[in-house]
C-alpha cells in the first residue's frame, strides 16, 4: 500500500506537490522494512511483557542514535539527501530487530527450566494432573 499508493496517502494531509512528492518516497522507500518493523515491535512487546524492559530501552535507544550517524553518513557522506535520511530508519529497525532478536534466542525466555524434571524420578517425566 506504501509502496503504491503513498501519495495518495499523503493527498489526505496536503495538497502541498512538493510535500506529496516527499511523502511518495517516504512511504515507498519504508514500504520496503514494515514487516522488520512489524516484527521488532511485536518481539519488543514479548520482551518488555517478560520483564526484559531495561533490555529493551537499550535497544531502543541505542537503535535510535544509530540512526543519527547513518542518516548523516547516507544524506550527506553519500549526496542521496533526504532520501539518505529514509533509508537510515530503514537500516536502524533492521539493526533494532537484530538485536532483539539475539537477545530474544538469548534469553530463551519459553525453554523449561533446567530443574523443571531434574526432580522427577527416572521415567517420571510427565507433569501430574490432579
């Protein structure tokens, strides 16, 4: 929908061509990281629901000052202006789901614990139902 209609989207806010044309690119260049950004916001959600939000504010932030220097880096290093600047988001939810993810494997926060059937006797390894 980005992708496609992006200025459409944008006619809804402006009239403006300029901005509609700045829009378009921004949205058809974010168009190509939603299903990251999808999946960072949905593992960042599991993370903070599990207790891991001190974890998750580093990565949050961390991701965000990222951006700054790429940005700068593709904007004006590379000469692509602002469209350096939509593609640094892109590069920053990347590295932000990266690193959730690594974390996420890390923590293995649905593996049983370790002493869950250590205590069991041998061949009893079935929760009991009462």
């Amino acid at each position: 929908m980005f992708l496609f209609y992006g200025r459409s989207l944008a006619s809804w806010f402006t009239d403006d061509p300029n901005v509609l044309d700045e829009a378009a690119l921004y949205l058809a260049i974010v168009a190509f990281t939603q299903a990251a950004t999808a999946a960072y916001s949905t593992l960042q959600q599991v993370m903070t629901g599990a207790g891991r939000t001190l974890q998750m504010a580093y990565v949050s932030i961390a991701g965000n000052l990222v951006r700054i220097p790429i940005a700068w880096w593709f904007s004006a290093g590379l000469g692509f202006g602002a469209t350096g600047i939509w593609w640094a988001l892109n590069v920053g939810n990347i590295l932000k789901l990266a690193a959730i993810f690594w974390l996420f494997r890390r923590m293995r926060l649905f593996a049983p614990a370790a002493d869950d059937l250590s205590s069991a006797p041998e061949g009893k390894n079935e929760i009991p139902i009462s």
